[in-house]
C-alpha cells in the first residue's frame, strides 16, 4: 500500500478524535502516511496534534502530521478526507430543538435524527458538509469522504446527490445490536448482567453496552440492514457452530428485564424482526411515539436526551485530551480503543478488500424494495475498487415500507435543506410521522427559522 494523505476534519473532538487517532496510529498497512488534523479551535487542533505526535512516536507510526485551522490548507491531494463536525454548541441548540415543538404541543421522543428536531439539525449540518465537499471537488477530486456526523444519511445523501464526491458514512451503533442480542441470550451463553438495565443513549450506559457488545461481538454474528439508527437484524449467527439463533431470541424477548429496549422488543413482537439501534433512536422514525393521550414516552420508558449529563462529560473528555497532549496523562491506554470504522475503510479503499458489516452509503438496488438512491446502512465489501453493498434482496414488506417512507422524507428534507426553500421545508415537515397538524408544523418552523437564523444561511 503506497502512503496515504490522510485529513481528519473535526480532529479536535475530544468523542471521537482520540479513538479515531489512535486506530489509524496503530495501523500498520497506513504507516508512513500524512495525518493532517484541522479543527476551527485552534487549541483543539493543536491538543489533536500533540496526542497523535505522541502515539506517533510510541507506536513507531513514522507518520507525518499537522495541525491547521483552515480546510483547505490541508486538502489538497488528500486521498481520504475523515469529517466529524457539529454546528455548535451541541447541546444547547439540541434542547432548543426539542423545547420549540414542545411550546405548541409536540413532546418528541429525542429530536436528533427525526421529527423537527432532526429536520432542523438537517438544515444546520448540510451547509458545512457541502462546503467541505465542495473544497474537496476543486482540491482533492478523487478522495473519499468518511462521514461519522448526525443526522448521517442526510448528510451522505445531500453529498452524493450535490456533489461528485465519493462519499460513505460510518456510525457505531451497532454495537447496540450485538449488546441488545448479548442481552437476551444472557442466559444461553452465560453472560453476566445486572438485574436491571438499560442501552438507550446514555453515558451511564456506555460500558454496560461496550461490555455486552463485546460478549457478543465474540460468540455471534449479525447481518443487518435498513437506514441509520433505522436498522434491522436480519440474521445472526453462532461464530462457531453457524446455528441460527433466531429462534432462542423469538423466545428470550418474554423473560427480558422490563428495562430492557420495551419499544425494540415490541416491534419485535409485531413484525417478526428485531430492530437494533435502540429505542431512543428507533423513536424518532415511528409516528406512535408522541401522542399526548398515550404518553407513549412512559410506556415505552423513553428518556430524553441527557444534556446537561452529555455537556459534563464532553468537558470530562476535554480535560483527558488536553491531559493527553501535555504528557501528564498517557497515551498507551488507547492503544486497544474500540474502533470507529475510520483506518479500516482507508487501508480497504486503498489496499486488500474487506468485508465491512455496516456502511452507509446509495442502495444502487442492494435492498430491492428501497429507492436506488436511498443512503441504506448494510454491509459491504471495501476494496480500491470502491464499496459494493451485498444484495440483500427486500426487507419484510412492512419493514421496508417503514423504511421506504423515512426515504422519501429524506429526499424533502435534503432539497429543504440545501434549497432553503420554505414551502419545501414546510412539506418537509408535513411527511414527518411526528407532524399531524398543518397549523402546528407552520408555527414550528416559523419559529424555528426565526430562533436558529444565524446558523441557516440557506433561508435568508
């Protein structure tokens, strides 16, 4: 494999930098490469830098790496370009995303990826990611963008619609499949659990999930398929003796702790399939969780988006990066960080094919009852050659149309998105599974595009 120029953009991203630096660091096909980390926080930027100059030469990378602020300073001739970006401040216009429907009457479930919430994170986010797209037409034509921003598919499909860029999105949360699997055959395969847990997005959740995904990253393997955080288990396997442990999941979901995904082990029930992304953001795409009558949130024991919680352990996470960078923390500790996907796609897109399990990028017909063009997440095989998505043939009628009608959403939203056309974003909105009155998604995006005006430049 010849030395690849490898950007990070967002690299200063105390979440998602330090696992991603040190994957590609440990690499030994990417050895030898360019590694240029541009941030708009210069001290994030220069944090990024100094922690991967210290793996760097720990870990006998003999890579070569910058820090700059500025994009195109660091794209041109790039082979892969890493993005990670979020409109900020994060949560603060998260809450605002959730609390502006909730003055007219509207409790969504989470408001990241769907509903208003997600429509109008939409329209934040498309405009830098076609910005960097669009640098990299002119300064790096034939690289590979690697997307791991919210709302993902959105993102992917406004690049690979308005832009000539080669473009797949990345996103974990599979993981949550195979911890949700280790959960319900805890008994089958002996893994220890407590009494009374849960794997909704949360920071107290995340070592109960890391712990169950590796369980059963370890005895099983899953093939899923669907949009991201829209997923579906399609089949999963023992590692060892190949058996088809459907059967013992259709019978483990009646002695599941209470705690445990009752929105996923519903749909489960119903459909026959197991959805995996979890139940907070399983929420957000399904018209039954808002009903102000129903109080589906109690039901299905749904919680919000812990912002607040999620704020304290960014500055946590901050203090360790810049800890890290100073040398008053080590960086060996990262050397066994749980992948993000990121080296993995780079040495397949450049070097031996792989199978990848989950990629997010068009359907070209790998799920036949989904529009061609539809971001699907499903798994694929990485080579030089590009990324080709196994033919899965349809999902199960009423899945698929579940599906097909969050597809279709997502075209409005992009058009919106990048058009800044407000009879587009109104009938954006009008397609959403959480919208059910005209009145009501009028006031909601007027005073959106009112309240978030500084961030939308595409609807002056």
């Amino acid at each position: 494999m010849t030395n690849q120029k490898i950007v990070i953009i967002g690299a200063g991203s105390a979440s998602f930098g330090p696992t991603t630096l040190a994957t590609i660091m440990r690499s030994e096909a990417l050895q030898g490469s360019e590694l240029h980390l541009v941030d708009l926080d210069s001290v994030a930027a220069n944090n990024a830098a100094q922690v991967a100059q210290r793996m760097n030469e720990a870990w006998g990378a003999r890579m070569t790496i910058s820090a700059t602020t500025d994009r195109r300073e660091a794209l041109p001739s790039a082979t892969h370009v890493i993005v990670s970006i979020e409109v900020g401040p994060r949560e603060s216009l998260w809450r605002l995303d959730w609390e502006i429907p909730m003055k007219y009457g509207l409790r969504q479930p989470y408001a990241e990826n769907g509903g208003p919430g997600g429509f109008m994170h939409t329209c934040r986010q498309i405009p830098p990611h076609l910005a960097i797209a669009r640098d990299m037409e002119e300064l790096c034509p034939a690289a590979w963008m690697i997307v791991f921003s919210n709302p993902l598919p959105r993102i992917v499909r406004a690049i690979s619609k308005y832009t000539t860029i080669n473009v797949v999105g990345k996103c974990h949360q599979i993981n949550v499949g195979y911890a949700l699997a280790a959960a319900l055959l805890r008994k089958e395969y002996g893994f220890d659990t407590p009494d009374d847990f849960a794997l909704h997005s949360d920071p107290g959740n995340v070592a109960t999930i890391h712990t169950l995904s590796r369980a059963g990253r370890k005895h099983f393997s899953i093939t899923s398929a669907g949009l991201n955080h829209f997923i579906w288990l399609l089949d999963i396997r023992d590692r060892t003796t190949g058996a088809d442990l459907y059967p013992l999941l259709e019978k483990a979901v009646d002695s599941a702790p209470p705690s445990l995904e009752p929105l996923s082990l519903e749909l489960f029930r119903i459909f026959g399939r197991l959805p995996i992304p979890g139940d907070t953001h399983l929420a957000e795409y399904l018209p039954w969780l808002h009903d102000p009558l129903a109080h589906p949130c109690e039901t299905y024991k749904l919680p919000l988006y812990d912002w607040g919680g999620n704020e304290g352990v960014r500055e946590a996470l901050n203090a360790i990066m810049a800890s890290m960078a100073n040398g008053t923390y080590p960086v060996d500790g990262m050397r066994d960080a749980v992948s993000e996907g990121a080296a993995e796609l780079i040495e397949g897109l450049s070097g031996e094919p792989y199978l990848e399990e989950t990629v997010n990028v068009p359907n070209r017909g790998a799920i036949a009852n989904l529009p061609y063009d539809t971001i699907v997440e499903l798994p694929a095989v990485v080579g030089p050659f590009g990324i080709r998505p196994a033919q899965l043939g349809p999902l199960p009628g009423p899945i698929g149309e579940l599906c097909r009608r969050e597809a279709a959403l997502v075209e409005l939203v992009v058009d919106a998105a990048v058009s800044g056309d407000r009879s587009l974003a109104l009938q954006a909105l009008l397609l959403d599974p959480m919208i059910n009155d005209i009145p009501r998604a009028k006031t909601i995006l007027g005073d959106y595009l009112t309240t978030f005006g500084d961030y939308l430049p595409q609807f002056r």
